[in-house]
C-alpha cells in the first residue's frame, strides 16, 4: 500500500472567496469510476492525435512530464490514466477537489501521478519544469490572471506547450446577465437558492441570450454547473484581440487554436457570404477576430501556446511549398463520414462531432472521399496520392490534393505528423 500524500495547505494570501466557493462547490463534479475514460483514450489513434496538435513535427512519444495547474475533482487522474507512461503533477487550492482526487489515484492505483494543494500563482514551489502544462477553465477565476499565467510560463521546458481554455465574452453574454440578475436580488450560492435559480432559467423567455446555452448544453442544469456559472465570485472573459494582448504580455506565443474551424473564415456559411475576399485580405488574428464576431456563442477559447521564446516554429503546418506532400495525416476520431442526403456533387459529407456549430459540415467528391478513406495514420499525403492515382498525377491533381488536404486540416478532420517533414 502506498504511503499518503503530505496535504501542502495554500498559502495563508490566496486563501480567498474564489477557494471557498470551490471547497463547497467542486467543479466539474466528481466522478466515480474511469474505467470508460481509460477505455476511450485507448481507442485508435486518439493519443497520437492528441500529441501531434500539440507537437506536429515531432516524433510521437509517451515519456512525458505533464502539469495540470488547477486539476479540479479529476482531470489531473485522467491524464494519469490515459498516460501512464507520463509523469502527472496536479495542483490545485480546493481541498475538497484534491480530496476527490487522491481517492481516483488510490482507485486506479495511479503511481505516475503526483497531487498538491497549491496555488497556480506559486507553482514555482515545484522546482521542476514540464513539457505539458494544462490550465482549462482555471485563469479567468483568478485575482491577477498575468501573475498565473507568467508563473505557469515559468514552469514550461523551452520547447513545452501550454494547453489552455478561458473564456469567451460574447458567447458569455446572457451567463453575465444572469450573474447581474443574481446581484440585484442577493441570489446566493446555497442549495435551497439554487433549486430556485434552476425554477427560474426554466422559465427564461425563448431567445434570450443564455437560452442557446441552455439548449446546447444540458448539464448546464445541474447544481454545480449552474453554481459555477452565475454564482462564481469571480470570473473575467476575453474577446480575440483581448486574448492574443494577454499572452503576449506573458512571454507566450500563439499555437493554434484546439478546434480551429469554428475560428477559420474558410469553414462552414461565412466561407461563401459575399464577404469572403475581404477576410482573406485580413491577418489571421484579425480572422479569428471576425469570425469570433459573426458566429456570436463561442463561450469559451481552448487554444494551444508555447513560449515566445521556443526554439524554430512550434507549428510549422504549411502548405505553400512541397513539405505538406510529407506529411502524415491522422484521422479525428471524432469525425464521422455521411453519405446519407448529400448535396449536389458530394459523395460524403464529413463532420467533427466535437464541433457546437452545425454550419460546420466538409462535402467531399468522389475522389476526395477515397483520399480520406486511404488514410491510416501511417502514410504520407504523396503515398496516399499515388496509391489512389490510377495513372501519373498531373500538375493539376497535384494542386486539387493539396487543397483537399489542407481543407481537411482546417476543418479539424486530421492532424498532421509532420516529423517526417523535409522539402521534396
């Protein structure tokens, strides 16, 4: 049997309203059994996946040092269990969260994971750096959210990635409504008040602005959902332009977002309204930044960064010159191929079932669709061209590949291992 783990108690100064709120209210909520979350994570290529967003000209390894910086009740457990050859630190302030935790570890028998109770902001106290560092849902709740995400920098190898989610403004609009709502008739976070709270969103008039999330996300009803989202006491969101100005001021750069199509003015209804030329003409912050404005319910931005001082480019996906033909795509496991009531011309259409906004579709021809069907993860874009080829690929096949495949990795249908990656 395993010695327990030293209980680390929080610094005297951070213990504030946001670590009650979380001591009483954990968030997600616990779980009690991963033998199916280990079971999905061992499923096809979703591991490899995984990496390669992160480190897509890598070679694909499982030996990694991984930190995830506010692990709530048990993601820090999950990425132990669907990693074990990763060593996994979580941290975070709720004791009650930790508490859930350590009992998944001692479930799991999860040697490979490490648990303390401490604060994002001194996350220094580790004295170790990472290669992976995970921080979802965790730095808008913060007092100083520059100070946390500066130390989170500090704890991040030279060649490491940080996966991150905070939220989104616009998409928050009616959750910031309601939180005003709340405000003004002294709504509390106690069990008696949010069965009431949960009477009342039931009868929100259709078309409010918290109506979509209701809709779409049917946890939202539960307690501690409901809780964390109208009675937290403390949250922040960012628009685009506001979250690019925040992780630069970090000492981080940009990676790309986690799921990009709903960011892509190429993907889905905007890439065919009349304002297309002139999103093109934009940078690609200014992009996203359109785009975040025209789809209007993005609640939150789960994006990947890497420090603004990491050696060479962290995602070297590129298809203006002949490096993509090396490149060896791997299927999204989430994505689905239709070929039920197609459109005119399409011998499938293709769809990620991660994505929320249903515009999101990908038509494919005939040709294409035996492109898509000739991947398995092991060969390079050229082999799967020429294997489908019947005769000698033309100039202009060539081109039509390309954009095949690139369509496919803007509208998160493959990754890209691009480890193999030198210019033809």
């Amino acid at each position: 049997m395993n010695a327990p783990e030293p209980l680390y108690p929080a610094p005297y100064e951070t213990v504030d309203e946001v670590q009650t709120f979380y001591d009483r209210y954990p968030y997600p909520p616990p779980v009690v059994d991963l033998q199916a979350y280990r079971q999905f994570w061992g499923e096809g290529d979703r591991l490899r996946v995984d990496y390669h967003l992160m480190w897509p000209d890598e070679g694909y390894r499982e030996n990694l040092e991984i930190l995830v910086a506010g692990c709530g009740t048990s993601q820090a457990a999950k990425h132990a269990i669907r990693q074990p050859a990763a060593r996994v630190t979580g941290i975070d302030i709720s004791s009650t969260s930790l508490r859930h935790t350590r009992k998944l570890k001692r479930m799991y028998d999860l040697n490979n994971l490490q648990i303390m109770q401490l604060p994002i902001e001194h996350v220094h106290e580790l004295g170790r750096q990472f290669d992976k560092v995970i921080c979802t849902g965790v730095l808008h709740h913060l007092s100083d959210p520059d100070t946390g995400l500066r130390s989170l920098r500090s704890a991040l190898k030279p060649e490491g990635v940080l996966h991150l989610l905070v939220y989104a403004a616009y998409g928050r609009t009616g959750i910031y409504m309601l939180q005003e709502y709340c405000r003004r008739l002294g709504v509390v976070a106690s069990e008696e008040e949010i069965e009431d709270l949960i009477a009342v969103l039931k009868e929100l008039p259709r078309g409010h602005p918290l109506d979509y999330l209701l809709r779409e996300s049917p946890d939202f009803r539960l307690p501690s959902a409901l809780a964390d989202a109208l009675l937290n006491p403390r949250d922040r969101a960012y628009t685009v332009p506001q979250l690019f100005d925040y992780i630069k001021r970090c000492g981080l750069a940009f990676g790309r977002w986690y799921r990009q199509a709903p960011y892509t003015p190429k993907c889905g209804m905007i890439a065919i309204t009349p304002h297309r030329a002139r999103l093109a003409k934009l940078t690609l912050q200014e992009q996203y930044a359109a785009v975040e404005l025209f789809r209007g319910t993005i609640s939150s931005h789960n994006f990947i960064a890497y420090r603004d001082d990491c050696p060479g480019a962290a995602q070297p996906i590129s298809f203006d010159d002949d490096t993509w033909q090396t490149y060896v795509p791997i299927r999204q496991p989430s994505v689905i191929c239709i070929q039920k009531r197609l459109p005119p011309g399409a011998a499938a259409i293709l769809v990620n079932q991660d994505h929320v906004h249903t515009d999101l579709i990908n038509p494919i021809d005939s040709l294409e669709k035996q492109f898509f069907e000739a991947i398995d993860g092991t060969q390079t874009i050229a082999y799967i061209i020429d294997s489908v080829s019947s005769s000698k690929v033309s100039h202009q096949h060539l081109e039509s590949a390309r954009d095949f495949f690139e369509r496919l990795w803007q509208y998160d249908h493959v990754v890209f291992d691009a480890s193999r990656g030198v210019s033809l």
